[in-house]
C-alpha cells in the first residue's frame, strides 16, 4: 500500500519540478519570471548543481556573431508574424524605408523580450542600431496607440476596449508621454506606425522575412562582431536574449 507524501516530500517534488537538469547543469530563473507568475522568490536553491552557464541547450543554436535577422529566426516568437505585417502594410502605403523598419522592428519586446512597457524596452533594445527617428517612434506608439487621431483615420482599438475593457485608462505616464509626443517633430512618425499596425491578420497573406533584408542592411547598423558581442548600452539585452538563464 503506498502511503501519501508527506509535506516534505511534496515540496522536494515542487523544487525538483521548478528546476530543470540539464545533463550536469541545472537552468536557474531569474527573479522576474517567478515574479511573473506571481511569486517573489529566486525560486529553489539547488545544492551541490554545476549552474547553467553559456548556451542553452534547450534553446536552437545561435551563430557566434548574431544578426538581427538570426534572432528573428531563433528567438523571437511566431507572432512576430505581427511584425512583418505591419511592415508589409507600411511598404505597401509607401513610407519610406526607415520607418518600414520602425514598423518591422516596433513590437520586437513584446514577441522577443517583455510586454510590460514594451515601447520602451523595444526602442531601448534597438536604440544603438537605428536612427533616432526610429528608436524614438517605437518608443512613443506605446503611448500613442491609446488616443486617436482623426487627421489619419485612427481611432482608439476595439482591441483594446475587449482586452482591457470600457472603462480603462491609460495611467498618468503615457497620458503625460502622448501630450509630450503630440508636440514634437517626429510625431506623425510614431503615429504612421499606430497606423500600420495591425491587429486583424488576413492568414493567407504570408509575409517572409526576406522582403526586408535589404531594408535592413540599409538601415539596422549590424555590428560586425554580432549582436551582444559588441560592446553598446543595448548589447546585454541582446545577451541575455540569446542566453535567457544564464545564472548571472
Ligand atoms: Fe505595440
Ligand atoms: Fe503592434
């Protein structure tokens, strides 16, 4: 007759569940992802475990010198689909090449790295690589996409509205970011990708990365030497993108 776990072992259970082994290493969390899912905790200590440091096994191989277009391939998630058709939308409308490029690139925290904030994170992630006007539209259409503006046919999402319901309201520091945006030079910039950005995919439109190439290699200053290997305010984020679990 098997007898029930006792709280100990339950618990044994849990940690050796949260920590995953890796052949003689064991994959760590960073403390955002247990705070994520609601805990604060740098989760299980593990005792007497080599540590996994360097490339992640469980992830697909990166080449030593990353490019933009290899993160897209090998880390970003599918619904960077999102990208590609904003930027397909914002070429077809004709804008010019370096906001296509804002368009491909202004989601790229939220399919890559973090949702929370993700214009900020997205232009701080980018910032080095592109020109300013871009960096600084993907930064600002996080503000932007909560306020309309008719003079370009765009009106506050029926998204938004099912997503964070009627009677939302963006908090103190985007209103006070869109009223700043709204004055300076580079405003319709930001707004154009507000308009390109779209949210109703026509799934038989298939988009390849490929159309952009050129676009990028005319307008993302890749560093030779590869992304994070460089040595810019963004590269640890590249970093830590390619290598999500390093223990420190
Ligand atoms: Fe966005
Ligand atoms: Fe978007």
């Amino acid at each position: 007759m098997s007898t029930a776990p006792t709280l100990s072992e339950l618990a044994d259970d849990l940690e050796h569940r949260q920590m995953q082994e890796l052949g003689e290493r064991v994959v760590v969390k960073s403390f955002l992802y247990h705070l994520a899912g609601g805990e604060r905790t740098l989760g299980p200590r593990p005792q007497g475990k080599r540590l996994l440091m360097g490339e992640d096994p469980r992830l697909p191989p990166m080449p030593e010198k990353p490019t933009l277009l290899d993160f897209f391939r090998l880390r970003l998630a599918p619904t960077q689909a999102h990208l590609l058709q904003s930027a397909n939308l914002a070429q077809k409308n004709g804008l010019p090449e370096k906001m296509v490029l804002a368009c491909l690139l202004h989601d790229i925290a939220v399919v890559g790295f973090i949702r929370a904030d993700h214009g900020y994170w997205g232009a701080q992630l980018v910032e080095p690589y592109v020109d300013e006007e871009v960096s600084w539209a993907i930064r600002v259409h996080q503000a932007l996409r909560f306020f309309p503006d008719e003079s370009v046919g765009y009106e506050y999402p029926d998204l938004y509205r099912t997503m964070f319901g009627e009677d939302y309201r963006p908090e103190p520091y985007i209103v006070a970011e869109y009223e700043r945006a709204r004055k300076h030079r580079w405003y319709m910039s930001a707004r154009m990708i507000c308009v390109n950005d779209l949210y109703s995919f026509d799934p038989d439109v298939e988009v390849e990365l490929e159309q952009f190439g050129d676009i990028i290699g005319r307008h993302f200053r890749q560093p030779p030497e590869g992304l994070g290997n460089d040595n810019t305010p963004a590269s640890h984020m590249w970093r830590t993108l390619r290598r999500p679990c390093n223990a420190l």
